[in-house]
C-alpha cells in the first residue's frame, strides 16, 4: 500500500475525533454502532439514512399509495406529475388528485406558472455539457511529494558535489599539454580521442569504412530505433530479460573495445601488456 | 568568576550586553526593513525562499516553483518514487550540470585563446603559465568535459536497464541518443583546440575514418577540414563549431528533451 500524505492522515484523524465527539452525544448512535472509531463511513452514512427515513415515512403517508412499483421513482414526483397530466388534461384532474395530500409539494405545480414557455414548458434547455467535465472524474492516484524541498535539496547537494569534485580533481591533475602540433612528426601511436578507441581498435580489424563509418552507424541507428522495436511494455526486469541482455553485450563490447585500445595498445598501435610495457595514454 | 569581580565586573558586562542588544535590535530593525523593501519584494516573487517572511507552508512549498523561472523545469509536485537519487543516480541532471560548469569555464578560456595555427598553443602556454587560476580552469574544462561524456553515457544506459524508453518516450530517447551524438562531438572539436601533438594526431585519426564514408566520404573530411589536411582553416572551422554552433544545437536539443520529459509524464515508473 502505498503510503498517505501526513495532511490527509491529519485531517482524518481529526474527523475522526469529531465524529466520535457526536457519536458520544447521541447514545442510542452510539450503543448501535460497536465500532465506532474504526468505522468513520458508516457513521456518516447513519445520520443521512436517519434523515432520508422521515422524507419517505411523511411521502408514504401523504401520498396513501405506495409506489415502489414504478421502478422506484419518489413518490412526491410520481403525485406531482400525476397531477400535471390531469391538469393538462382537464379540470377534474384536481378531484382525482385530491384525497389527504397536503404538503408542500402540491402548492408549486398546479397552476402554470406565469412565465412558461410556448408548450407550457417550465425549464429550458441552456447547455449540453458533456459528462467528463462536470463528472469527477478520478486518475489512479500517484503517490506525489512537492519539488521543493524533495528533489531541489537532492539537486543542489548534487551540483555541490559534482562541483567540489571536478574542482578538486582540477587541482591535482593538470591537463595533458604536448609540445607545438607539427605535421611532421608522428607520435607513436597516435591514438584518438578515449571514446573513439573503440572504432580504431575496430580499424585494426576491419576496413576503414566498416570500422569508421558502417559500424558506428548502425550502432547509433539501432539505438535510435530500440523504442520502436521493443513494443513490450513492461519495465521490470524479469520481464526483459532479453532487451537487457543484448544492451548489456552492447555496452561490454564497446567498454571492452575501448579499453584494450586504451591501455594494451602500443607503439604501431600493436597490443601489449600495460604491465610490461607502460601505458601509452592520454586524456 | 563573575562573582569574584565583583560590582566592576558585573557593571562592565551590563554595559556591553546593553550596547549588545541594541545593535541586535537595530540590525534586526534593518534586516526587516530591506526585508521589506520595494526592491527585495519586487525581487522575490510570493513564495520564494528568500523572500522576507517565508514560511514552510504546502501553499509556499508549491509557491517556490510554480511563481519562480524553476518552473520551466521541474513541476510543482513529482513523483516520490523519482526523487530517490538510487533511482535516477542524478545522471541526467548532472549532464546538464556540467554542459552549464562548461560553458562557464569555456567563457573564461575563450578570453584568452585565438584560433590560429601560430597563436593558439602559445595562448595555452600563457593560460597556463600568467593567468590566475588559468590552469585550473583549462583543467576543470577539460576533466569536466571527459565526466560529461561519461554521464551522458552513464545516463543513457540508466534510462535503458529502467525501460524509460517506452511508450510514450520513444521519442525522447531519440533526441537522447542525438544529444549523446552531439556531446561526442562537442568534446570532439574542443580536443583540436590546443593545437599540441595530441590534438593533432587523434584528430587525424578520427577524421581519417570520416573520409571512408561511402559515395561523398572526401567532400564530408573536406568540409570539416577546410582543407586537404589538418591545417589553420580546420583549427578556425572547429573552433566555430566547438564555441558556437554544437552549443546552439544541443541547447535545443536539451530544451525539447527535458520539455518532453514533463509532456510525457515525468521519469517513468517504479520498476
């Protein structure tokens, strides 16, 4: 289960002690509800079935009939159009509707009111809304924390960190500075860039144009396309077992690539040991 | 102690504490009234941290955001699963960290650098020998440029053992795997810039593999070159690349992506 907000937590508890507040107030609530505080829903739900039962006992009697029959329509609504028919229809209507019915109800409907429509409609359509906009409509609700402070503090202690580390490296390291670029003079090996090591370990293997050009590019392409070929649509990893696999040799391929041009090649770009014969590389 | 000086001492202390309060107070007095000020106010929006009066409140937690530039950036509210650093290890954002530290220290080396065949390793020379704290921005520029390739990396490989790939960020990795591209090559045309014997020759090599492209590979070196080989002109032409045009592009790139990463939903689920 996901975990509740503290505010929300909060402002049940504090319901929650209102409700037992007026439960403790009203005691025959209170001996028939036994659990009382654990229960806040049919509590709320007691008071409003105590208040819905006077309606339906007063319908009932004013009414004289009972109509569960129509499909559960209220009573009062069923007297109320009733009537409306049978004034439609003509003047007796009031006889038959008359009987022991003396609520509030009747006063409103009978005589038309005097600012009807043309076909004596009482209402008057103003807008179709659609039901999405005016329907609560609810989301699965995600378990959401404010930006600030959460994820600002962790950032900032980030950018902090990463700074003081790049700062200090800088002060301990010095950049690589050779003598003046001459044309002339080929350092041997001359190696590209750490990153690039990959593709000229390849060169020592294939063609240049394999190794330069068609390799890297599809290795790029693929990568381009891994979302549209992987239509799976789960993340966990047991799930994946593939997609992980092949990104997995994809990476140790080039990481493996790179570290042998790095450090086991040599002078004429020829392989050896770093052990033996030092290390020819620069960042 | 206080005690065994007596009345001169305990005079003396109420003196100084008297003095002491009332600066407390003034202070206090000034503190609030530039606290209070049109200026700091019309400074600091509602809700701002530093604004005079902040208190730790839902509405102002959500103020620091929603009524400041941050909001171009991040929410008002994230998941909490997405906060967790053993989650995202900061990746993404410390990429975008230090492109900001390489901008800034690329800005201070471009004051003293000219991109010409016969200036340009001198004005290293002299960055690093008479300009305060030269060697250590040329430094930090550089170290901070080979992490960032790593970060750039590290984070893609973070985004794809996730599956943050998926529906509906396909297209956001792709701008990602074009950012990746672009990073490379940023660091790429900045590792000519000093014009020594290693720039030379690792740019040789990789060009060299440039020229092997199929159907127009000599037009392809030709244009990053300028010329038939390494020379004054590619130095000129890299050097545009690597402080003007590679920083535009991939600063609209890093718009769209991390505009994306909010359209699409935030960073993607728990696994």
């Amino acid at each position: 289960m996901t975990e509740l907000p503290d505010h929300l937590k909060k402002r049940a508890a504090e319901r929650r002690a209102q409700l037992a507040k007026a439960s403790g107030d009203a005691p025959e609530e209170a001996t028939t509800d036994a659990a009382t505080t654990d229960q806040p829903v049919a509590e709320v739900a007691a008071p409003v079935a105590e208040v819905a039962a006077p309606v339906a006992a007063a319908a009932e009697a004013g009414s004289g009939q009972i109509t569960d029959d129509k499909g559960g329509v209220p009573a009062h609504l069923l007297e109320r159009s009733r009537k409306r028919k049978a004034a439609l229809a003509g003047g007796e209507g009031e006889e038959v509707s008359g009987g022991g019915v003396a609520t509030a109800v009747k006063a409103a409907p009978i005589a038309a009111p005097t600012g009807t429509g043309p076909d004596g409609h009482t209402q008057r359509l103003l807008t179709v809304v659609k039901s999405g906009s005016i329907q609560q409509t609810r989301g699965e609700a995600v378990d959401k924390v404010h930006t600030w402070p959460h994820l600002l503090v962790v950032e900032f202690a980030a950018t902090l960190a990463c700074s003081a580390m790049v700062l200090i490296f800088s002060a301990l390291v010095r950049a690589p500075l050779l003598g003046l670029a001459d044309v002339n003079q080929t350092p041997n090996p001359s190696k590209a860039p750490w990153y690039f090591l990959g593709l000229q370990e390849l060169l020592t293997m294939f063609h240049p144009m394999v190794a330069g050009v068609t390799i890297p590019g599809m290795g790029l392409f693929l990568l381009m396309i891994a979302p549209y070929v992987d239509k799976t649509t789960s993340n966990r990893p047991e799930d994946r077992k593939f997609a992980i696999s092949v990104f997995t040799i994809f990476l140790m391929f080039w990481a493996v690539l790179v570290i042998i041009g790095s450090f086991f090649r040599g002078a004429g770009f020829n392989f050896v040991f770093p052990w033996n014969d030092g290390i020819f590389f620069e960042l | 102690m206080a005690s065994a000086n007596g009345s001169n001492g305990s005079g003396g202390s109420d003196e100084s504490r008297g003095i002491g309060t009332k600066l407390r107070a003034r202070s206090k007095k000034l503190g609030e009234q530039v606290g209070n000020s049109q200026v700091m106010n019309s400074i600091f929006r509602p809700g701002s941290i530093f604004r005079h009066g902040y208190t730790d409140s839902p509405r102002n937690r959500s103020y620091v955001v929603m009524n400041s530039v941050l909001y171009h950036l991040h929410p008002v509210k994230v998941k909490r699963h997405a906060v967790k650093v053993s989650y995202t290890l900061c990746l993404g954002g410390l990429s975008f960290f230090l492109f900001i530290l390489l901008t800034v220290t690329g800005i201070f080396l471009m004051f003293f650098y000219r991109p010409t065949e016969a200036l340009a390793w001198n004005n290293i020379q002299q960055l690093e020998t008479a300009v305060w704290f030269g060697s250590m921005v040329r430094n930090m520029h550089r170290w901070g440029a080979h992490l960032m390739v790593l970060t750039v990396f590290l984070h893609m490989s973070r985004v794809f053992y996730h599956g943050a790939y998926k529906a509906p960020r396909e297209f956001n990795w792709v701008i990602g795997v074009i950012l990746l591209t672009l990073t490379l090559m940023l660091s790429f045309t900045g590792y000519l810039l000093p014009w020594d014997q290693l720039a030379l020759w690792a740019v040789t090599v990789g060009t060299n593999m440039m020229g092997y492209t199929p159907v127009f590979g000599g037009q392809v070196r030709y244009a990053l070159l300028g010329s038939k080989e390494i020379s004054g002109d590619t130095l000129l032409r890299w050097y545009t690349l690597h402080v003007l045009l590679l920083p535009f592009v991939i600063v609209i790139f890093m718009a769209v992506h991390f505009w994306r990463v909010r359209k699409d939903g935030g960073i993607s689920g728990p696994l």
